[in-house]
C-alpha cells in the first residue's frame, strides 16, 4: 500500500480498464473459490481470549511511523503493539483499530511532532508465505474520511520495493465505502501506475463480512470478492512481460492507515476507532509455514 492519488488512479484504471463496476464474470482460467474439499494449508481463525495478541507464530507486528515520508504514504498513524490498536475480541475475530491518540502519548510522526493517531500493522513476512494459490481473507472494513484499510501481499525475493512486487487483494479509501480496489505494483506499474480493478459492494465495507481473496497461479492472478472474480492479471497486461515478478513466495499484511496522499487527512467525522474485523485468514494451495 504505496503512495497514490485518487484522481491519478481512477484514470490510470478508466483507461486500462473501462473503468469500474459490479463484478465481470469469470476470465477464462479463473478460479473463484477453492475446489470442493480443497484443505488450507494454513489458517488463522483468531480463536481466543479477548484482549489477547494474534499467534507471534504466524505474525510479526511493524511499529512507529517511518521518519521520512510515513510509511511511505505521508501517513499520520503510529503503529504500535497495544493490544487496543491490535487483539482479539474473544468470539473469533482479530480487531485492527485506528485510535486518536492523546495529545499526552507524544508519538513521533513523519510530517508533524507527534503522531494523532495509532494503529496497528501486522504482517506474516519470515513466517508464512504463499507459493501458488488461493489467499482469502473474510473482514469487515472500516470506513470514514481519511481511512485506508488494506488487506494486501508483499513478495520476499529480498528486492526492495516496487521490484518486490505487491499485491493489493483489497483497499477500502476514504469517503468511497462501498468500493473495493484491487491492484498490482511491479518494477514499473507503482503508485499511481498500478494495474488493477474495482467492484462495487451492495453496502459499505463496514457493515457486512466480505471474503476478498486472490487466486496466485503460474502467470495469472485473479481478484475476487465472494467468490465473483473481478479482475486478472498476466504479464500481457505489463508495460513489458519481463516485468512479471509474481512468481516468488509472498506474505500477507493487515493494517489500517490514516491520512496520507490516497485518502487524504481525516477530520472530525472519521471514527475512532475505526476497526478491521477479520473472522479468518486462509491459505490454499502450496506455500510455507503454519
């Protein structure tokens, strides 16, 4: 989730894309949902006392606010590993939350002295990764001025981003809380020159579970949410082919931003918390860890 702009993107995808709507049906090849019986091989159900952190196991938490540019999006939130920005809630479901912070808490932040908000960011990165596959997430997303929740995946080939390659399964922006954005940065499509899609939801992100997904073949990735497929991607869609740079392991990341160059800075009608309720992470296919 790297530094973008609205306007910038919505014309990057209306002139590659048609621009954006319901769900498209299937491109040939695409699958929306593992085969009948198919068994992950690594899940996260977030079973578990309230209050509690998510497995050290599975997932690492990412801290503080980058002192140059806020992790890379001019961000105001500072991550930290308070089980109040990131914890189960004892029914099976991790909770992300945006929180303002005090004015007391004195957090360093990128672009000011002190950060207003905190978060969390919690990734799988050296713990669990996917090879080839299906990744689905099933969440409710939070919504509000200023929010820019993101499910999304980053490659662990050790280059540094974008040769890395992300995917974004999906991003919820701003003041837009029934669009889903799906999309791929690479060594020459980032920022505002991502690929990618969207769909509409019949409601906003916040109020329904959704299940966002990407299905990670040889040379093919396919978006989708509850199981409707709405975008894929092969290295025909490149600036180049050679571009392609999804065929390593990936891992997974879970965080919700405030602020910065997409959503733009939040204001007094942006939730606190704002909360990411995630029911479960699950990984078909083949991949690492568990």
């Amino acid at each position: 989730m790297n530094r973008r702009s609205v306007s910038a993107l919505v014309l990057a995808l209306v002139a590659a894309l048609g621009g954006c709507g319901p769900a498209p049906a299937s491109a040939p090849g695409a699958r929306s949902s593992p085969s009948a019986g198919e068994e992950p091989f690594w899940q996260a159900e977030f079973d578990g006392a309230a209050a509690t952190r998510p497995s050290e196991e599975s997932w690492n938490t990412e801290t503080g606010n980058r002192d140059a540019e806020g992790w890379g999006n001019k961000e105001l939130q500072y991550y930290t590993e308070d089980a109040a920005n990131s914890g189960l809630d004892g029914s099976g479901h991790l909770l992300i939350s945006a929180r303002r912070a005090p004015a007391s808490a004195r957090l360093p932040c990128w672009t000011q002295e002190f950060c207003p908000w905190t978060s969390a960011r919690l990734t799988t990165e050296g713990k669990v990764a996917l090879t080839r596959g299906r990744a689905e997430i099933r969440a409710k997303l939070p919504t509000g001025t200023g929010l820019l929740p993101a499910i999304w995946m980053l490659g662990d080939n050790g280059v540094e981003w974008p040769g890395q390659g992300e995917i974004d399964i999906c991003e919820v922006v701003g003041g837009e809380p029934r669009t889903v954005y799906g999309t791929a940065h690479g060594p020459t499509y980032f920022n505002e020159n991502g690929i990618g899609d969207s769909v509409t939801l019949p409601s906003d992100a916040s109020t329904a579970f959704h299940t966002y997904a990407v299905d990670k073949q040889p040379r093919r990735i396919t978006w989708s949410v509850d199981g409707k497929p709405y975008f894929t991607l092969t290295p025909a869609e490149l600036p180049s082919p050679d571009d392609w740079v999804f065929e390593q392991d990936v891992h997974l990341l879970l965080n919700v931003a405030v602020g910065g160059d997409w959503p733009g800075p939040p204001d007094a009608s942006t939730p606190s918390p704002a909360t990411m309720t995630v029911d479960y992470v699950r990984f078909y296919g083949k991949g690492s860890g568990g």
